[in-house]
C-alpha cells in the first residue's frame, strides 16, 4: 500500500511540472505569435506608407540601390520574420537552414535586402540570423 501512495504523489508531482512547463511553452508561443501579427500589421501600413520605412532609417534610395520596390522588400523581410518565428518557437539554438531558405538567399536582392536593410536593423540578433550571417560569411 505503501508503494501506492508514493508512485501516485510521484506521478501528481511529475504532472504539476508538466503542467507548469506547458504553460510557459505556451505563454512563449503566443508572445512570439502576437509579435509577428503586430509586426505583419505595420507592415501592411507601409504597403500603403512607403514613407513609413524612413522610421527604420530605410529610403526609398536604399531600395532602388538594392535593386527592390517595396512590396519586394516587405514580402522578403516578412520571409525572414516567419523563419525567424519558426525557429524561435522550436527554441533551436543552431538553425539548420532549409534548402528552400538556401534558395532564397542564393538570390541577389534577397542578399542586398539582408545585408544592407535588414540585418541589424529589422530582425533581431537570434540563432535564425546568425544562420543567415553565416550563410552569407558575414561577421
């Protein structure tokens, strides 16, 4: 009977720390969700805003050097932040990039847009971006 009564006060004991650890994996989730939907409102702002940019020091200049318009830019800066998103809700501290995010970067615009416009400026410094530095063998 003994025996009983400790294997049930072990097994309510491992079920509070699941249940705490599933609350903070969730409180997690929903910042990070919450984030990217204020994030892909404001952007939706400089869709109609372009003049919005400036307030992440960006021209219209800057663009045009870069080769992008600026539905380009946003859909390449929102790629990054859903990657950014997955990775930080998987809570991997070494991303392994996809062949599909491989083929992205491989494109000229999307190198211009991270190395002159995005990075450091508009993502934050996390495992999903040092990736992508890495990729491209920046510092």
């Amino acid at each position: 009977m003994e025996i009983l009564s400790v294997l049930s006060t072990v097994i309510a004991v491992l079920a509070a720390v699941i249940s705490i650890i599933t609350f903070y994996e969730t409180k997690k989730i929903a910042k990070i969700q919450t984030n990217l939907e204020l994030v892909n409102r404001g952007n939706e702002m400089i869709v109609q805003h372009p003049q919005l940019l400036a307030l992440h020091g960006i021209t219209e200049n800057n663009l045009v050097e870069c080769g992008l318009n600026t539905s380009e830019f946003l859909y390449i800066l929102n790629s990054f932040y859903a990657g950014q998103g997955y990775h930080s809700i998987g809570g991997t501290t070494k991303v392994v990039l996809s062949a599909y995010r491989k083929k992205m970067l491989e494109n000229e615009k999307v190198k211009q847009a991270w190395t002159k416009l995005i990075r450091n400026n508009m993502l934050a410094a996390t495992p999903y971006a040092k990736a992508i530095d890495e990729y491209y063998q920046l510092p």
